[in-house]
C-alpha cells in the first residue's frame, strides 16, 4: 500500500472515529427546534442507508414518513422501527412515477397538512467495482436526478413555515464534483458556466444530461470529456449537487419564517446493496450526516455540500 494511501485511510479512520464521538453528544433544549409534530419524508427508506437515516431521525423523537416504492416491503420496513416504539407511518412512493408522486403528495397533505424534512435518499447505481457499465444510463439519470427533482418540486408547496425553516437533503456524491479529483468535466467553457452562479440554471443542467445520454446512445461519451469512473453515476450526482446549489439560491429569496435550506452530502462507500455490501463504511455511519444536516439548529447552511459533518469544495 503506498504511503499516501495509508495515510488517507488513517485520516478516515480518525474522523470516524471522532463523528463517533460527536454523535454522543445529545442535542441542548434550545438547539431542538423539532418534535415529534416535525414530519420527515424519508424516500427509498425501506433498507439501506434510507432505512438507517429513518431509524436516527424517529430515534431523535420525529415523525417519519418510511416510504418506499414496493407497498409490502415498506410496511415491513416500517414494522421493524414501529415495534422499536418510533413514531414511523409508512406509505408507497415510486419517485420515477408521476402518478405514485401526486398520490403520495396527496395522501401527506390530507393526513400530516404538510412536510418539515425531506430526504432525497432514493437512488440506484449499476457500476459495481471500477466497471462502467452504459447500459442502464438512462435509469440512473431518471432516477437519481429526475427522480430527485421531482420529489423537491413536489414538496417544497408542502413545506410548513418555520422559525427554523424547512430542510430538504440529497443524499448524493463526492463522485458528483466539478473538479473532482476522480471525477472532472473537462469541458472548460462548460465547468466555468456551471460554476457560476450568474449562467447556472435549470435548462443548463438538463442540457448537461441529455448530452451525456445522447452521447451514450451514439457511443461517443468516451470523448465527451466526462468522469472517467462511474461516468454515468457521477453525472447524475453531479446534477443533483448542481440543481442543489442553484435551489438553494432560490430559496434564499424567501421571507424568514418560510426559508427552505437545501444541501448534499455524500455518506462514503457503503455496505449496502449498492456496492454488493463491499463498501467501508457502516449503513449507521453512513445516515449520520444526513440526519445531522437535517437537524442542524444552524439553520444558515444552504447549497453545500458534505462529506462527514464537513463541507467539501463542489
Ligand atoms: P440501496 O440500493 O440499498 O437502496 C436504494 C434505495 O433506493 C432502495 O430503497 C430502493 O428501493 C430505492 N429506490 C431506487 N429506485 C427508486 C425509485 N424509483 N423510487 C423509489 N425508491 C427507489 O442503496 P444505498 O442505501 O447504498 O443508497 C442510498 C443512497 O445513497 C442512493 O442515493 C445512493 O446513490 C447514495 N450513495 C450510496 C453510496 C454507497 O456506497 N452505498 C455512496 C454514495 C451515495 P428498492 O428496494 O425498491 O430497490
């Protein structure tokens, strides 16, 4: 193993270690601003890093909306913190159908009158190991980044005024960055009107991944200029970050009382179904920034992203 390596893994280990530590540290009365009236929608909750990010913020005394896109492995997912004493509903939720969206936007509305939290936690990733696999592109960008929007467009109307403000969080990637040590566009003219916040929008990011899938289906994204590892999957995160940050700037306009706070994070390399349970970190591990981020009684932190309670450069 070379030194360099080594070393970063001592570091990870350290901050590991020291997370643990924080974790311990219980929330003071006046940095509570939730309870048990707060709802969380939490979405592919129903195992994973979803399900463990479900069972920290009911074990913090929340609602939480355990949803989940197969209503019978929901309901059992459910069960499992149900009968721990946590305060869970359950409810079906497919964020690739319009209809399962609007049904679920629907059935929250009429039973809870609305949503505190959002987690965008939902997601599939088919490269496993250093392979990069075009084959289900398509899938990968619908989901993790359509998908992802959908759920926001849908909620932020439901979103409650709060002195604390509403929190959504994505749970996404650092393979997501611009100018990733691993994962970079090389476009310059294109990184450089992404990176400004002047020329970032909404078209500009949808146009990124239509390029992208065009070029997957001419076969030419080799010389697109994209990440080179888990191209597809570091596009679609890279899209959410990047949607993150231009909502987050959005939102900020709104009056204080009905402020949304938006960021991403990425919960490392996971042992979950995701990665054939090869990854190094713990799903309770994983959860824990997430639940941080969307119990952060700073409520100013919007647009970021994090890796590990810190933020990392986009
Ligand atoms: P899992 O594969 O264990 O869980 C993914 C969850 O997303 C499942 O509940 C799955 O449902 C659900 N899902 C997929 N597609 C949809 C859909 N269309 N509608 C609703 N739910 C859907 O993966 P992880 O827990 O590891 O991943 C969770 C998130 O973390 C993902 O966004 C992932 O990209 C991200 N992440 C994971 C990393 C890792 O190392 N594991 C690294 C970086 C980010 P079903 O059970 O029905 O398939």
């Amino acid at each position: 193993m070379t030194g360099r390596k080594e070393k970063s893994i001592e570091k990870r280990e350290k901050r590991l270690q020291e997370i643990s530590l924080l974790r311990t540290i219980p929330y003071s009365d006046h940095q509570r601003w939730w309870s048990a009236e707060t709802i969380a929608v939490v979405t592919g909750a129903n195992r994973g890093i979803g399900f463990e990010i479900a069972r920290q913020l009911a074990g913090h005394g929340l609602t939480v909306i355990l949803t989940s896109r197969d209503t019978g492995v929901g309901i059992e997912a459910a069960k499992v913190l149900q009968e721990g004493g946590f305060n869970v509903d359950v409810h079906q939720l497919d964020i690739l159908h319009d209809e399962s969206v609007s049904e679920f936007t629907k059935w929250i509305k009429e039973k809870y009158g609305g949503v505190d939290i959002l987690i965008n936690n939902a997601g599939v990733n088919y490269n496993l190991g250093s392979g990069n696999s075009m084959e289900f592109s398509k899938t990968m960008i619908e989901t993790n980044y359509y998908g992802t929007k959908n759920m926001v467009k849908a909620m932020i109307p439901l979103m409650r005024p709060s002195a604390a403000g509403a929190r959504i969080v994505n749970v996404s990637s650092r393979l997501g960055k611009l100018n990733g040590r691993r994962s970079r566009i090389e476009d310059e003219a294109l990184r450089a009107k992404l990176s400004n916040l002047e020329t970032l929008s909404e078209e500009l990011i949808d146009n990124m991944v239509s390029t992208f899938l065009q070029q997957v289906e001419d076969n030419t994204w080799q010389s697109g200029g994209w990440p080179q590892k888990f191209t597809d999957y570091a596009v679609s995160k890279l899209a959410v970050n990047l949607y993150s940050v231009l909502l987050a700037n959005q939102l900020a306009e709104r009056p204080e009382g009905r402020k949304i706070y938006i960021n991403c994070y990425c919960p490392g390399w996971v042992r979950t179904a995701m990665t054939g349970w090869s990854g190094n970190v713990s799903a309770e591990h994983a959860a824990d920034t997430g639940v941080w981020l969307a119990l952060l009684p700073n409520k100013e932190v919007t647009g970021k992203l994090f890796a590990e309670r810190r933020e990392l450069k986009l």
